[in-house]
C-alpha cells in the first residue's frame, strides 16, 4: 500500500475487486504469485489526526509553502525581465528627434518648394 501514491486502507478492497475483475475478463492471467501476495497485504498505520496539532509542524509547512510560491513567482518575474530587457528596449530610428515650432516650417517650405519644382519638371 505504501508504493501506491495517496492510497488508504479503505481502498485495498477496491484494488483487489479491480485485478479480480480483469482477471475474470481474461485480460489479466492469474499467478501463483497474486494469490499468496493478496493475503499478505500490510495495511498502512493509520495517522494520527493531531499530527498536525503541533504548531511547529504547521509552521513550518507553511513556510516551505510560502517559499516555494515565492521562487515561483521569482523565476516567473525574472523570466519576463529577461524578455522584456531582450525584445522590449525600443530602438530610436534615425529623425524622430524633436524639433521646434520654427524648424518645423522651415521643413515644410522646402517641401512645398521641391514640391512645385517637382511638378514644374512634369509639366514640361
């Protein structure tokens, strides 16, 4: 019972009524073995239901379970910030610098300008 994870002892009936069944369906072959095994079968040592009763037991438990969500977390967070730090600075392009009230409109005359330079040539 004890290689069986989260099994009880209530549950010994129900796994031998399980091998039982298959065993009558012919899907399993029934063994020597299985028979002597059935009857020696150790049952678990019931738990005492105040073990839990113990403060620093409790405690710690709870701090282990504290722990480990908050390396969780951690790992979580630095994996994202490594990400961000990788894929996430944004890199300035060439031009997108600011640029004041007046050198603005002196931009937009020289395109006007080559603007109608332009159309000139069409034109012709």
């Amino acid at each position: 019972m004890e290689t069986i994870p989260l099994s009880r002892n209530e549950d010994i009936e129900r796994y031998l009524k399980f091998y039982d069944d298959l065993i009558k369906e012919k899907k399993l072959e029934e063994f020597k073995k299985f028979s002597t095994s059935r009857k020696k079968i150790k049952k678990l040592k019931e738990e005492a239901d105040d073990e839990w009763e113990d403060e620093e037991k409790k405690e710690d438990f709870e701090n282990l379970v504290k722990q480990i969500a908050l390396k969780n977390k951690t790992n979580f967070e630095s994996y994202f910030d490594s990400l961000e730090n990788k894929y996430g600075k944004k890199k300035k392009k060439k031009g997108n610098e600011e640029i004041d009230d007046q050198k603005f409109e002196e931009i937009q005359k020289k395109l006007e300008k080559n603007k109608k330079e332009n159309l000139k040539k069409i034109k012709k």
